[in-house]
C-alpha cells in the first residue's frame, strides 16, 4: 500500500518563500509521475506542478518562475519551491503520484496548507 506524507506548508507573507516536502511509502516504481495539485475555498483542484521520473515538469502558468518541482527518487521524495508567494496561493496542497504522460494520479496525500498573507 503505498502512502504519501507531505509537510512543510504554513503561514508566510507575500513575497516570502516555503519548501514543501512529500515523502512516499511502498512501491511506486510502475508509477513515473509525482506531482502537486492545490485546491482553495470555492475552487477546483489544480495541478501546480509535475515531474517525470526522467526529469521532465509540467507548471501551470501562474506559478511558472516562481515555484520549482524535484524530486529523489532513491528517497520516493518530491519537493516543491515555492517563491515569491502571492496571496492567491493560498491553498490545502496536495502530493500525488501517478503517470506523466496520462495524467491520471492514483495515490493522494493528505494535504497541507499554505497560507499567504498581503
């Protein structure tokens, strides 16, 4: 069973800067893609950012420059740097891990939140 552990969210002010940590647990190798997806009040969830195990990412365009994705993958750890945060951040993130290309995500976190204050 595969189980995934995020941390690092928090309260920081705009412009301020927070690293988000997702640990996996059990077997995830037929699996290629970790991503993050955030949702906030009255929105759907929206994928923020994604990486291959290649290597390869994905940003959703209002983050682009800002946030960079990584990952270990001897650890099964995907991290996200998240600069220069705007209010409008603010969300509950969330880890996943699925595949690349596909899109799909099988396995979710159970979120943590990130609150940007103006």
């Amino acid at each position: 069973q595969v189980q995934l552990v995020e941390s690092g969210g928090g309260l920081v002010q705009a412009g301020g800067s927070l690293r988000l940590s997702c640990a996996a647990s059990g077997s995830i190798s037929r699996l290629d893609a970790m991503g993050w997806y955030r949702q906030a009040p009255g929105k759907q969830r929206e994928l923020v950012a994604t990486i291959s195990s290649g290597g390869s990412t994905i940003y959703t365009d209002s983050v682009k420059g800002r946030f960079s994705i990584s990952r270990d993958s001897a650890k099964n750890t995907v991290y996200l740097q998240m600069n220069s945060l705007k209010p409008e951040d603010t969300a509950v993130y969330y880890c996943a891990v699925g595949w690349y290309y596909s899109g799909k995500y099988v396995y979710w976190g159970q979120g943590t939140q990130v609150t940007v204050s103006s």
